[in-house]
C-alpha cells in the first residue's frame, strides 16, 4: 500500500515530524482541507505560512496562518509547524532539548536569499544551540531534473551547479546547496536527513507542478514538540 506520510528518522521524541506524500490527499483538494486533516491526524493545532520566495521568518506561538513569510519557529509545545511544496524544497529543523522547531520553505529563490540559514539563526534567537539542531530535507526536485537558465544558476555556487554535454543547460542541485547552507549555519551533515526522493522522477508518489504543468496538489511538512 502507497505510503500517505513519510517521518524523518532524524528526529526522535518528544519531536513529532512527517511529509505527505501524494497519496494522502487528491490534487483538487483544499489546502486548508488538507492541513487541517494533518493537524487531525498528528493531533496538534497547526500553523501555517503565505510562502512568497522570500527569507522572512515568523515566530509563531498558536495556531494560524502567517502571510507574506516563508519560514516559522515556535518554542510553544503543542503546535505544528506546516509548510507546502510541489518541487520546492522544504527544509524541517529543531532542537530537541531546547525545545525549539523551525520550518521553512525553500524554493530557489529563497535558497538564494538564504531562508534556511534564516530558520536556523531565529531558532537559536529562542535558545536553540545550532549544535543540537537537527534537520530534514523533504523530497523536492532533484539536480537532474531541475532544468536552469544561466541566469539562475549564475546565483548559486559553482560547486552545486552541474553541467553535462548532453544538457543544453546547466542543472542545480537544490538538496545540496542546503546541506551547505546549513553546515554554514552550525548544523552538521550528521544530524542533517536528506531524502532521496525527487518529485519528478517519483511522481507518482509526490505532486510536481513542474511535471504536471501547474498542478494544484501540494505536499505539506510538518514539525512540531508534543505538547
């Protein structure tokens, strides 16, 4: 049977943490229909963000939707974190023994204005040691699928820009420009879960508005601390 969640195995107790996949709900869904069915399934009240490909992070304390930002952290017990994608990368995080979470949404836009670096930095504002965060890089579009103009990939660095003779052009892997962003943050590779998965290689297992042309479904992550 098609799994509908997936749960990092980088985070344990009392953080609770997961990413839909495409079977747990239909594209045409509603959104809020669709989280407010996460926050039903984990249990906790949720909050949610506008994500406009920015590097604004909102410190949340109840449940809600926050406009115009692309990132949240809470160090309240009880609330989940959710942030969408359907190519994009969504980066989840949290300190354990601080109790402290953070979530954010990372499309290359906000991984080039540095979003997840962003997370990090207002998780430690609420006493999280970047020394203890732990993170996961949800599924998202993979270096061999995300297809760039000069232009973009001119923005990141060299080193997770790809380019083969068969490419007309070059490639960016968004997964591994993250991991760099949050080593140079202070979190290590070691508590860093990268997931394999690609949205368009596996898509019938996540939604791709790249390879569905403008699909409406969305995959939601979530973080939270068990109240």
């Amino acid at each position: 049977m098609p799994e509908a969640l997936l749960h990092p195995s980088v985070f344990g107790p009392p953080v609770v943490a997961g990413f839909t996949t495409r079977h747990f709900s239909t594209a045409e869904e509603p959104l809020d229909s669709v989280r407010q069915r996460v926050g039903e399934t984990v249990g906790l009240p949720l909050a949610s963000v506008g994500q406009v490909h920015r590097a604004d992070v909102a410190l949340v304390r109840a449940a809600g939707h926050v406009p115009e930002h692309d990132g949240l952290v809470t160090n309240t017990p009880g609330l989940l974190l959710t942030v969408m994608a359907a190519d994009c990368a969504l980066v989840l995080l949290a300190d354990a023994e601080a109790g402290v979470v953070g979530a954010c949404h990372s499309g290359w836009r906000g991984t080039v204005a540095g979003i997840t670096g962003a997370t990090v930095r207002a998780m430690i504002d609420l006493g999280a040691s970047s020394g203890r965060i732990r993170a996961y890089v949800a599924p998202c579009i993979s270096a061999e699928a995300f297809e760039v103009g000069e232009e973009v990939a001119a923005q990141f660095d060299d080193a997770v820009v790809q380019r083969r003779a068969d490419w007309p052009r070059p490639h960016v892997d968004l997964k591994a420009e993250l991991v760099r962003q949050l080593e140079a943050s202070g979190v290590s590779s070691e508590r860093t879960e990268v997931s394999d998965g690609c949205t368009i290689r596996d898509n019938g297992q996540f939604y791709s508005y790249r390879a569905e042309t403008g699909t409406l479904g969305r995959m939601i992550g979530f973080v939270g601390l068990a109240g």
